[in-house]
C-alpha cells in the first residue's frame, strides 16, 4: 500500500503526517509507504518549515529529510490513498482527478479519527508555537486510526 499526505505547501502538515505514519508502519513490520506533497507551488524543493521540524524533534521525529513537492495527476496511478489535510487541498486535489476510481482514493485525515465530523488540520504556518503542537497532536492521533486499519 502507498499512501501520499497532502497539504498546501508540503512544508509542514504534510511532511509531519508522512513521517509519523512511515514510522507507525516501521514499528510495526508493515511492507507499506508513505510520501508527501502540496497543492501549490510555492516551496518545491525547500525542506519542512524550521517550527514543524523543531516540534518534530520535540517528539522524537525527524522531518528534516524531506523536501517539498507538488500534487501532480499521476499521484492518482502511483498511490492507493490521498489524505487531505483540510476542505481546500481535498478540494484541489479533486479538481485534478480523471475517474470516480480517482476519487474515491481521496480522503480527510481528520476523518480517520473523528469520522463523519469534517474536521480540518489548521494550517499552523501563520500562528504560533502553539499551532505546531497542535498539529502535531491531531495527526498523532490521525495517523494512530490508520495503523489500526492498516494492521487488520
């Protein structure tokens, strides 16, 4: 299974996402990936925001390898789940698929731990410290609902 987290810039939700769940996966023997990208592009190239990487770090994570790149259509045929981390990737992301088979690939993490809710992952890159832990937590626990489906 190859699973691809989506935010806007692909330097701080996205990569955070990425990261915990790969290691989710390698803790628990998994033969699964997973990758990053975001909706625009702004930061191709660039690594994760300084504030994600250092709140990374804080929890033991390391984010500092990845480097930005953009969602493209052939993210559809190379991944068999697209999580969106808020209402305007997952709506980006949409625009760009060719097939309801498409489609169907794409999700809102946020979903995975609180189904049915709509609930979005703040983008932290304008707020504070705060914001960087906050986010860290929500998709701690998002990604904690995907090992659960994972390992069944």
């Amino acid at each position: 299974m190859k699973i691809l987290m989506v935010c806007l810039g692909n330097i701080c939700r996205s990569p955070l996402a990425d990261a915990l769940l790969q290691k989710k996966i390698d803790s628990n023997g998994l033969n699964h990936s997973v990758d990053s990208a975001g909706t625009c592009d702004n930061h191709i190239g660039q690594s994760p925001d300084l504030r994600m990487t250092s709140t990374a770090e804080s929890y033991g994570l390391s984010i500092d390898h990845l480097r930005a790149r953009q969602f493209e259509v052939a993210d559809f045929d190379n991944f068999d789940l697209i999580y969106a981390m808020d209402d305007s990737n997952y709506q980006n992301i949409l625009s760009l698929s060719r097939s309801s088979e498409d489609e169907n690939k794409v999700k809102m993490i946020l979903d995975e731990s609180h189904p049915g809710m709509k609930l979005e992952v703040p983008d932290p890159y304008f707020g504070g410290d705060r914001g960087f832990i906050e986010v860290y937590k929500l998709l701690d626990n998002a990604t904690d609902c995907i090992m659960k489906k994972l390992n069944k």
